[in-house]
C-alpha cells in the first residue's frame, strides 16, 4: 500500500532569518523570469530598478525595496514582501511582492489598447506564395 502525501512549501526560505538576498536571484524565485541568466541579463540592461536607481544583478534586495520590473508581461512596480531563494509555485511566488494600484491599472490599459489594435490589424487572406516567401525571406536579411 501506497501512501500519498499532499505537497509541502515549507522548505521555501519565507522566513526572517534571511534580511537580504541576490536581486536576480529573488526575480528568479518571484517568477518574473524563467531564469537566473534572464534575470541577470535584464539587470544588466537596466530593465530593473531598486527605489529608483538601477541595479546590477548582485545587488541585495531587502524586505520593503520598491522596485520596478519591465519583462515580456509588461511594467511592473512592486514592494518586496517576503525573501525567497528557491522558486515554488506562482501561489507561493505571488506572497513575496505586492504590485502598486497604478502598475495594475497601466498594466490593464496597456492590455486594452493591444486587444483593441488587433481589431486593426491587417492579416493576409492565406499563405505566403513561393514568391512572396522569397521576399519574406530576403527582407528578414537571411537570405
């Protein structure tokens, strides 16, 4: 007989032993991106900002740090809650920051304008011919 046992989270670090963790690295447990090296490269290229200065990726982020994120999702701006350095599921994740009112609404106006552009958009009514596949191809500069 086999005993089935529900799924523990205790193990992530949410405790208040840990004061200060690696940014990319809380970006990373946060699920802001998918991984460390993501994370480090949009510290890198100033996509990440603590209180309003820009970070490089080993800067230690603190319990209360606002800080302000732009990723494929969109622009975030959020106050650290918690510390974590392993990365659990996007319930547990969701705990470790809170995102301000005003990144919300811009995040939701921002998704309305881009549903409201594809009513614009014009498609193609089919395939690309073999000839337009040539031009395709050669604008993209790969051929």
């Amino acid at each position: 007989m086999r005993v089935r046992v529900a799924p523990r989270y205790d193990f992530l670090c949410l405790s208040l032993d840990m004061d200060s963790i690696r940014i990319d690295k809380w970006l990373w447990a946060a699920r802001f991106f998918k991984t460390r090296v993501l994370a480090s490269r949009a510290c890198e290229l100033g996509r990440v900002q603590c209180n309003g200065q820009p970070t490089k990726p080993a800067r230690e982020v603190k319990i209360g740090d606002m800080l302000r994120i732009v990723n494929d999702g969109g622009e975030f701006e959020i106050s650290v809650l918690a510390i974590s350095d392993v990365r659990g599921p996007a319930s547990v994740a969701q705990t470790l920051y809170r995102e301000t009112e005003e990144s919300k609404e811009q995040r939701a106006k921002a998704a309305a304008q881009r549903r409201a552009m594809r009513e614009f958009e014009q498609l193609p009514a089919g395939k690309p011919s073999k000839r337009d596949r040539g031009r395709i191809i050669q604008f993209r500069g790969k051929g």
